[in-house]
C-alpha cells in the first residue's frame, strides 16, 4: 500500500527518495514520480513502475538555476531563460557536463540532460530537504493520462510506489514546455506551460520539432501519449447519444450524455488546467466515446491540442 503523505511529510518523503524509493509528489503542472537521479537503481524503478519504454528520456528537476552548473552546460541563451522563466513550467534540454552525476539511463542514452525548476512550495521543499536532483516523469502508467491530484496517483501506482505527496489538484495541470537549446537553433520539442510566443519573445525565433516516435529526444514526444482508454474525437461540432463531450466556449452541441467544460468562457489557461482531469473523469465504460470541441491553437491551446491529438492516436 502506497503511503499518502500529507505536507507535514516531507521529511519522510526525501529520506525514501534518498534510499531509492519512489515518491509522487505535486508540481504546478502534474504530478511527478520522482527517483533520486543519481541512482542507476531507483532510475530504473520508474521505468518498471510507469512500464515506460527506456528510450524515452526523464526530466531532471533541481531545486535552484545555479545547481544547473553542475549537470549541464549553460550558455546565454539557456541563462536568460532560466532567469525568467524558473521556478515554472519550462525544461531546457542542454548539453550534459562531464560532472554530472545522474544515471544515464534517465537520459536515455543521449548527451544531453533535460531539466526544470519547479515552482510548486511542496516540490521545492522536497528538493531542499531531500538534497538530491529528482528525475520525474508524470506519475501514471506510461501513455496514460497524466495526474493531476493525488487520487489520480493512486489509481494507478498505488502499491508499486513508495509514497504520494498530496498537495491538492495542480495549478496548471498540463506538463512542462520543453525546449532545446543543445545547438545552435533552439528547437520546441513539447508544447507545454510556457507559450511559444513567450519563449520567442525572449531568445528570437524557434524551430518546432518533428514526430520521431523511434527516438525522442523528450518526454512527451510518442505519438500515441496521454490517452484514456475511450476513443477521442477531435473538433466535433455534434455529438452522437451515447458519446461524452469536452467543451469549450459558450456553446456546446446537445445531445450527449455527459458534458464537462473545460472553460465556458473560453479560457485555453482554464481549460489546460482542466484538461487531464476532466479526461480521466469521463473515461468510463458507459461513453462510446469522448467528443472535443476544438480549441484555438494560441497560448497554451497549442499544447492542449498536442496532447489531444496524441491520446487520439490508438
């Protein structure tokens, strides 16, 4: 049985952390099932708990932009980066430094790290007091919609995981931008928290990354990602009597037998935050199917449509 631990835990949680036990614990984003990255062996337990292909790489989460020195090579790019937009929802793929003491396997192999500073208190606390870069995907089966609170967790990993940090839903409840800036042209591998235009405004003009299902160079990056277990219809402007509807805007098509907004005044930062949830909430075997209404490709609508689109692929 998993232990569910409460804000008053953290002091548990980093020392099951530093033994190679797995802990789940909030971000802003999603919730995370963090492994102290310096651990070949509780690196690979992620992998097995997640049933995660191993040549998908993890996200390495520090505490503070200076412990990225340490793991990777910054340059002024990176910096500027990292200077507005961390702690938040932002991972920069960068070139490993030589020093870097985090298992190969959470980089899959490659040569360079993926990493981001979280700015949710509860996983801060838990990086200061567990003292150790956490490597943490999202804490569900691989392919799986991603959790936003603990309960989400917990129906799928309860048992094969340590612990879960209960912090409540998350406040953005849609994963990390990743961007790489490793070479020359930086390059958005996922949509995520922080808008393109955003990053554009920052560092000038950014490439977006082709699909390459047999080699991601980022979590998030399968073509099939993210999916219930009903099938998704996107942009549907009808519904059929037995399907459940995702919507968005002011009107909605009548006729289903369940409908969840994901933001009635159009919202796209409104219906990300939704998002997973609302997923989750209608997977269930009495919907033939989940209808979506389209959502605007701006903002952080280009990374609800990202992951829409792959928890259509079946």
């Amino acid at each position: 049985m998993t232990s569910r631990l409460t804000t008053t835990g953290i002091e548990r949680a980093a020392g099951l952390l530093r033994a190679g036990e797995l802990v789940a614990f909030p971000t802003e984003t999603v919730y995370g099932l963090g492994a102290d990255a310096s651990n070949d062996r509780a690196v690979a337990a992620i992998f097995a708990a997640k049933g995660r292909p191993q040549f998908n790489p993890l996200i390495i989460h520090v505490l503070k932009a200076e412990h990225a020195a340490s793991l990777v090579r910054v340059d002024e790019r990176a910096a500027l980066l990292m200077q507005r937009f961390w702690p938040g929802p932002l991972s920069l793929v960068l070139r490993r430094a030589p020093q870097a003491k985090v298992s190969l396997l959470a980089s899959a192999g490659l040569d360079t790290l993926a990493l981001r500073v979280p700015a949710h208190p509860l996983a801060q606390e838990l990086l200061r007091v567990a003292s150790v870069p956490i490597a943490a995907p999202s804490a569900n089966r691989s392919g799986r919609v991603s959790p936003t609170t603990a309960e989400h967790v917990l129906s799928e990993l309860d048992g094969t995981i340590a612990a879960v940090i209960d912090g409540g839903p998350c406040r953005i409840g849609i994963e990390s931008t990743v961007l790489d800036v490793s070479s020359l042209k930086p390059l958005l591998l996922r949509p995520g928290g922080v808008s393109l235009e955003l990053l554009e405004a920052v560092i000038g003009p950014i490439e977006v990354a082709a699909e390459n299902p047999t080699s991601p160079r980022s979590p998030g990056m399968l073509a099939s990602h993210y999916a219930p277990s009903l099938p998704l219809r996107l942009r549907a402007t009808d519904v059929e009597a037995a399907e459940a509807l995702l919507a968005f805007g002011g009107d909605a098509p009548s006729g289903a037998r369940k409908t969840l907004w994901l933001s009635r005044r159009g919202d796209v930062d409104e219906a990300a935050a939704n998002l997973f949830a609302m997923l989750r909430a209608l997977d269930r075997p009495e919907f033939s199917a989940i209808a979506v209404m389209s959502i605007p490709e701006r903002g952080l609508g280009r990374a609800i449509n990202d992951r829409l689109k792959r928890a259509a692929e079946r």
